[in-house]
C-alpha cells in the first residue's frame, strides 16, 4: 500500500477543506505578498570560515544560515549588503535570518 501524505496550510484550515501544494518555478510577479514572505530557505554550515548569500536581485523568501562550524563563520552576499554591510560575522551555534529587498539584504 503506497504511503499518502497530505498537506495543509494551517492558516487556511477549514474542516473540510484541504489545499495541495506543488511548489514549481514562479517569478515574483506570479506570487502575492503573504505567499513569498512564508517561503524559506536554511543553510547550516558545517565546515570552513566563510559562506557566500546568494544574490539579492530577485530573491523571493527568507534565508536563514546557522554556523556549526565550531568556529567564526563569515557570511558575504556575492553582490549588495547585509543591513549595510559588506560581510556578518557569526560566531558558533549563532544564526542569520535576512530577507530580500530586492538588491540588498535585511538582518529579520
């Protein structure tokens, strides 16, 4: 017997009624508002000093990094800032949460 697995957005849930996701290739155009900011992203980094935010341009959603690294761990945007900054620093067991503005990121 095949394994069934059913999805539900709990902001959404009414008995009675269930809504299936697929999640495909869409430009920021195509989703509102309240769909892009609960898209998410998470990286956790285990091994070197330095990791590079993808860019910023277009980005739709949230991005969160967390460092496992047992040491310092440079995070840098390959192009933009993060809050104004060319790089963050996140010592050990430390996370970053940023969002796009549309050319830079923002510390959430």
């Amino acid at each position: 017997m095949p394994i069934t697995e059913t999805y539900r957005n709990p902001e959404q849930f009414r008995p009675n009624k269930v809504a299936d996701y697929t999640i495909t290739d869409l430009t920021e155009a195509e989703l509102d508002e309240a769909t892009r900011d609960k898209l998410t992203s998470t990286t956790i980094v285990t091994t070197g000093s330095s990791h590079s935010l993808t860019s910023a341009v277009d980005y739709v959603g949230i991005i969160t990094i967390k460092n496992n690294t047992g040491g310092i761990l440079t995070v840098t945007p390959v192009a933009g800032t993060i809050d104004g900054e060319a790089s963050i620093s996140l010592l050990d067991h430390e996370a970053l949460m940023v969002k796009s503005d549309g050319s830079n990121w923002l510390i959430i």
